[in-house]
C-alpha cells in the first residue's frame, strides 16, 4: 500500500488545542470539516515539479520539524511498496501568489478533464520567474527562486533517499547486463545466461525509467493571497 498521509496540528497556530502536556490535540470533526471547507477555497490547482532540484523550502508555513525515524519510514516504504507520485493524497501543497502562476503551467482543481492516472495530463509547474528554457528547451529548476511549501517534508527527505538507492541500483545492474551480455556472447546457447540477461535487462528498464522522473511529483497549489484560509491548511491536515 502507498504511504498514507498523516494528521498534524501545527503548534504554531493559534487555532490548534495545546494538551496539558504541552502537545497538539487533534481538531474536533466539526473543526477539520470547516477548516477542510476553508482550505479547498485557497486551493488554485494541481501541477507537476521535480521538488528535488527546485528549492522546496519548509518552515514558513509548517513549523514541524523533519524527523528521520519518519524520513526512513517513508524510504523503506517507497522501495518495498513503490512511489506514488501523482496522488492527490501525496501532492505536496505550495504556497504562492496566484499571479506567479504562468498560464498552462497548472491545471484548475475544478477542471473537468483533471485524470492524475496519466501523468502526461498533469501541466509541468511555470512560474513567472522561472529561468527561460535553453535552445533544447530545459529549464535549470536549481535557479529558480525558492517555493515554500506548507508540508511535504518527510516525503521530499524520503524521495532524496529513495533516488540515491535506485539510481545507485540503476549503476549495478548495467554492470550486471553487460556482465551477462559477454556470458551470451560467449556461450550462445546457455539457456540460464540468457534468461539472467533478459531478466536483468528488464530490471534495468525499471530503475532507469524511474531514476529520469528523478523527484517529479505532483504539487496541490494555494494561493499565498488567501493566508486566513491556508492557517487551516496548517492548523488541521498537513501532511507528512
């Protein structure tokens, strides 16, 4: 099963129960389906963005600080279980001001067409300070000025993990199929080295396919001008 996202009520807010202890209470039914409401109003939209190599930036608006007992959860689940990149249960919610949004550069939450089971669908994330595309087209996200998101952190800390390790898998596998290849060369009509290269070969499809998404994932876009709607973003339903 995929990850599931986790409740958190944000200390920071002035909306959250503080327990005698000193540690947040979860909100009433009442209280989550309101802020819930609230939320969905500062909701523009849905995108694609690699939050590896553009500047995530976490604290602004959800002041819980990562925990790597939970990054290394999540890492662990994401090799046994795979990566769910483009549920919306998973999208990283960011904060910005509607007006540095570049049209096509995301889809309405209201649009009709929204299908996040084909990811060509899901518009890649443009914003207007985005650096401009080279001659082939590619934009450098790693200059891009920073977006702050209002949770998501584990998730970006698990996926950096994640990429390292299959990429790092991706490394030996090649070494593997050319290994193998040579063993076929060799020896032509060895049945088990050329059901060993064509296993490895497939493998090796795998990891190279998912080590190029690198940390494409879909992002949930709130509008930054919308700030008493997005403190109960934070206050009742961030997510890990």
């Amino acid at each position: 099963m995929p990850p599931r996202a986790k409740k958190v009520v944000n200390t920071a807010s002035s909306s959250a129960a503080i327990s005698e202890g000193g540690a947040p209470m979860a909100p009433t039914m009442t209280q989550f389906f309101e802020h819930e409401e609230q939320t969905q109003d500062a909701l523009i939209g849905y995108a694609r963005t690699d939050i590896l190599e553009r500047q995530i930036t976490f604290g602004r608006w959800n002041r819980r600080p990562e925990n790597v007992m939970e990054v290394k959860k999540l890492t662990d689940s994401f090799l046994r279980n795979g990566v769910y990149r483009y549920l919306v249960a998973h999208a990283i919610p960011i904060v910005v001001p509607k007006s540095r949004l570049v049209s096509g550069g995301w889809i309405s939450s209201t649009d009709d067409t929204l299908d996040f089971k084909n990811s060509s669908t899901i518009p890649t994330l443009r914003l207007i300070d985005d650096p401009k595309p080279s001659a082939n087209g590619a934009i450098d996200l790693s200059d891009a000025p920073a977006i702050s998101a209002a949770g998501g952190r584990h998730r970006t800390g698990a996926l950096v993990q994640y990429h390292k390790i299959r990429s790092s898998m991706k490394t030996q596998y090649r070494k593997r199929v050319s290994e193998w290849k040579a063993a076929v060369d060799t020896e032509p009509e060895n049945e088990e080295y050329i059901d060993a290269l064509e296993r490895d070969t497939r493998m090796l499809k795998v990891l190279s396919n998912d080590v190029d998404l690198k940390g494409d994932w879909l992002v949930a876009i709130y509008d930054e001008g919308e700030r008493y709607r997005i403190s109960f973003l934070i206050c009742t339903y961030t997510m890990i």
